[in-house]
C-alpha cells in the first residue's frame, strides 16, 4: 500500500491529468491545510484515499450485492432543495462519486464520519451503527422522499436561516470578485443556460467550496430577475474514485441517474451537462455543518434519517434491494459499528501521518 503523502501525490496528478488548465492550484494547498486540521474534514477531503484502503480495511465486505451508491456518503453530505412543486426537500445533495459499488461503503462511510466527528458527549459507536442501520432497513422497504412542508417540524426548524443570515447569504455572493482570468467557456454556457429568461447580466466568479471537490473549477453566477437575486453554481465532475480505484473502464458520471431516483423528490434545477453540474444555490438550498450544529448532525432521529435517506438513494433497483435485505439479514446487527470503528481507526492514523509529513 502506499503512503498517504504519495496517494496524495498520485491522485492530484491524475486531477491534473483531467483538468489540465482548468486545475485549481490554490484550491489544492487550501485542502492540504484542511487535511491537517482534523480528522473530520480528512476524511471529507480524501474520498480517493477511503477507495484505495477500505478493502483492505474491511475486506469481508467486498462480497455484499453492489448497487449504484453515493460514494463520498458523511454527514455532511445531506441538505435541502426546492422540489418542482416548491416544497422544501432533505436529502443527499452531493453525488460527485456515485457508482456501481458494494451497498455496504455508503453506511460504513456515514458511520466512520459520525465516529470522527463526535465529541465526548456524542453517542456511542454501537448507537451510530444501530441507527443507522435501522433507518437504512426502514428506507429500503418502504422508500420516500423526506418532505418537510408538512413533517419533520424539528428538521425544518433546524434548517430555516433567521433573515440576518439570509441576507449575508446574498450579500456574500453579490460581493464575489471576479477571477483573474476568463472562465472557460463551457461554465459560461451553462450557468447562462441555467438562469431564468431574462435575468440580468451574467458574471460568473470563481467559488472555493466543499472539501473533497477542491481542485476543481467552479462558478457561481449572481443575477437579478424580477425584483430579487437568483443564482446558480457550475461545478466539474470527474470518473467517480471508486471507478478509477475498482473499475477503470466505467468513466460514466453517474450524479443525475442516482439524483433522479423514484424515491427522491428531486431538484428541477439539479442538472448535468457532460462533464458539468450545474445547480440552484440559496437560502434554501444548504446542508448542515458539524462545526455550526453538531448536536443536531448527530442526533439519535438525524442519524436515522441519513441512514432512511441512503435507503432511498439505494432502492431504484429492485433486484438489488431484495439481495440487500437477504445479506442485511445474514450479517446481523454488529457489523457495522465493528466496520466503522476499524474504518475510522484507518482514518485518524492516516490524518496524523499526513499531518507529521508536513
């Protein structure tokens, strides 16, 4: 196996293999210091790294039926949208990494990073595995799009920004500057075909956002249309890792077949176009971060819910969800907290050579 430092090396050679001009470097030495603060936001930024190591890692769960995944699963990978019919939506926001992979990874990930990001109040390990299986279960036998117009009142209430926030959530993407040289004219073409006819003067601006998807260009584009601020992200997509980890010659951006799923009440504004995502970003359409409300991403019913959610991105394929539900059966209730414990092990031992390499 390799080193940390090398993986590292190796993986951004190949992003700049994909990218070419487009990389952004300094989006690169950002998430390098990121990857040296904690063990959290390693394992947000190394998705690369987890396919490369989980099978050696927990290698009696290579053999479990493979269903199209989420890939880069964590606790943060969860937000809202609005639905076509303007209803407010929770779910998996983020599917970058999607591909064909055993069903597994998706709640061991989830688990590892509950593990890393509790505090010494958090629950327990075993607590984490258990709930999230249980919502897992309950998500795959009866799959549904988590709506919260009407349910999930503590949810919503957790979500809704008060109006100061709402205002420097505007005031924020209005103040972008402009990069310092022209974005490639694809971003341009699709943010334009992204916004409402005859919204205001396009200017797209170069955002630094998430963690793992660092390196790779991004654009937002902040407009008037009738009365108020629209605005809308594009975003590269590469090969999932776990295909460039297991399966090479799948170079297929799978994002919008999974984001798509009959149990999800999907974005309209959620589009990819080749090898660009582009998306709706406001006040309403936002994840929760562990360092604003751990409390509240690591609570009993939220974990259950991540793991309900995973169900549902999981239950497209009906075939797959009856083999599931037969290997869920046989491998009993330990595993998964046993899995996510040795996983987040690795991962802390990593982020500290990281860290030590310098």
């Amino acid at each position: 196996m390799t080193t940390i430092s090398q993986s590292v090396r190796n993986f951004e050679t190949w992003l700049a293999g994909e990218l070419g001009d487009d990389l952004v470097k300094d989006d690169l030495r950002q998430k390098h210091e990121k990857m040296r603060s904690g063990d959290f936001v390693f394992l947000r930024a190394t998705y690369w790294r987890w396919c490369e190591i989980i099978l050696d890692i927990c290698p009696e769960l290579g053999s479990a039926p493979e269903v199209l995944a989420i890939g880069d699963t964590h606790l943060e990978n969860f937000g809202t949208w609005r639905d076509i019919e303007g209803r407010l939506v929770w779910g998996v926001n983020d599917f970058d990494d999607a591909a064909v992979m055993p069903y597994v990874f998706d709640l061991v990930r989830l688990a590892a990073s509950a593990i890393l990001a509790r505090g010494d109040d958090g629950p327990s390990v075993r607590m984490i595995g258990e709930l999230i299986l249980s919502g897992y279960r309950r998500g795959l036998e009866n799959p549904l799009p988590v709506i919260l117009e009407r349910d999930h009142k503590w949810l919503r209430k957790a979500l809704m920004l008060p109006n100061s926030e709402r205002r420097e959530f505007w005031e924020k993407y209005e103040m972008l500057l402009p990069g310092s040289k022209p974005p490639p004219s694809a971003y341009v073409e699709a943010l334009a075909a992204a916004l409402p006819s005859g919204a205001g003067p396009l200017v797209p601006k170069p955002r630094s956002g998430g963690t793992g998807s660092l390196g790779r260009p991004r654009f937002v584009a902040y407009a008037e249309w009738q009365g108020g601020p629209v605005l809308r992200e594009a975003k590269a997509l590469l090969p999932s890792a776990w295909s460039l980890c297991h399966n090479p010659q799948d170079v297929t951006i799978h994002a919008s077949e999974i984001a798509n799923g009959r149990a999800r009440s999907a974005d309209p504004h959620y589009r990819v176009s080749g090898r660009i995502l582009v998306r709706r970003l406001s006040p309403n359409s936002r994840k929760i971060e562990i360092v604003r409300q751990p409390k509240t991403l690591l609570s009993p019913t939220m974990l259950e819910l991540m793991g309900f959610e995973i169900g549902n991105c999981h239950s497209d394929d009906a075939a797959a969800v009856t083999a599931i539900l037969k290997d869920l059966a046989v491998r009993g209730n330990d595993w998964l907290h046993e899995a996510a414990r040795a996983a987040a092990s690795s991962v802390s031992a990593e982020q500290k050579a990281y860290s030590r390499a310098g």
